[in-house]
C-alpha cells in the first residue's frame, strides 16, 4: 500500500495521502487485528513520511464501512479539495458492485493500481454501472505482495523484514496479531 501511495501522490501530485482502516468491512469477516490495532499499524507505516496521514474516520463511525460513506465525509470535511479514491486492481474487479459505484465516480477521481497477477481486462469489459468518468489506471511496479500473503508468513513464523515496515512488523509481533489461522 505504501508504495502505490507513493506512486499515486507523485503521479497525480497529491498533497497528501490518508490512510483510512476499515472500521467494519462489509464484505470481510472479521480480522484479528481490531479497528484501533490497525489504525495503529497504519500510523507506524506512515510515520516518517510528510505527506502520509491516518484517518480514523471509518473506525469512529458506526455500522459498516462503505467506500461511498467516506467519500461523502470528506467531501463535507473538504469541499474544495480534488478527491482520488485509490484501489488495487483486485478490488476495482467488483468496483460496478460496490454500493453507489456512480456516487463513488462523482465524488473522486477512481483510481485504479496495477498489482501483479491481475488483469485489468475484466475491469474494462464489465458494464460500467454508471456514466461516471472512466477509471484512471496507474501503473505501479511490479510488488508481489498482499496482506493474505504477510498474514500468511506471519502464521508460519517467517520474516516479514523488507515487506513491510520494521515498527509495523515489531508491532504484530508484540502483540501477536495475525497468529490465528481464521484471519
């Protein structure tokens, strides 16, 4: 995530970058690592970088976590501001199936990361549920490297120095986040 946020706010010339956790995600059973856990992890990921920023937006307001309900508290929050909404290529294969795809489009620029070993063929193929501006790729080197993957390393006691940052890894040590095999 890190690296396609730098991407992002380099190719798009971002002010900043807010990392918002999931406080309840709709579609995600629930994980080990709780709302204020990863808010924290987030925070430590981000720390030594001016532009990078945590919200606990999601993680304070009740009920579960829809993209569209965001956008729309920040677009109160920031009326003036240029959103961009940043997904991996991954997510952007439901995208016309989340809730208010079309509310999504108008509130920010849709920006979709390439990730290694997915297509975005589907992505331009499926109906756009909606006249909205069309999604805008960017083009991110070649990481191969997903949270199921580090929960996975993490479960099997393998190292996770260079995949992530030291104080996150220190952090889900610590506290033996991501032990469990149901997460």
């Amino acid at each position: 995530h890190l690296a396609i946020a730098e991407e992002a706010r380099q190719r798009f010339a971002l002010d900043a970058v807010l990392f918002i956790p999931a406080g309840e995600p709709p579609h995600k059973p629930r994980g080990q690592a709780s709302a204020e856990q990863r808010v924290q992890m987030a925070q430590l990921a981000t720390a030594d970088h001016p532009n990078f920023f945590v919200s606990r937006l999601e993680i304070e307001r009740p009920g579960p976590s829809y993209s569209v309900d965001t956008l729309q508290a920040l677009y109160r929050l920031y009326p003036q501001a240029a959103l961009f909404f940043i997904i991996g290529a991954d997510a952007a294969l439901d995208f016309f199936r989340w809730r208010a795809p079309q509310v999504i489009q108008q509130l920010a620029t849709v920006v979709v990361a390439t990730r290694p070993g997915f297509t975005l063929d589907r992505v331009h193929a499926t109906p756009p549920a909606t006249d909205g501006p069309p999604l805008t790729v960017l083009p991110v080197p070649g990481l191969e490297i997903s949270s199921t993957e580090l929960r996975e390393r993490i479960r099997a006691g393998h190292s996770l120095r260079y995949l992530t940052p030291l104080p996150v890894a220190t952090y889900i040590r610590k506290y033996g986040i991501y032990l469990d095999a149901s997460c």
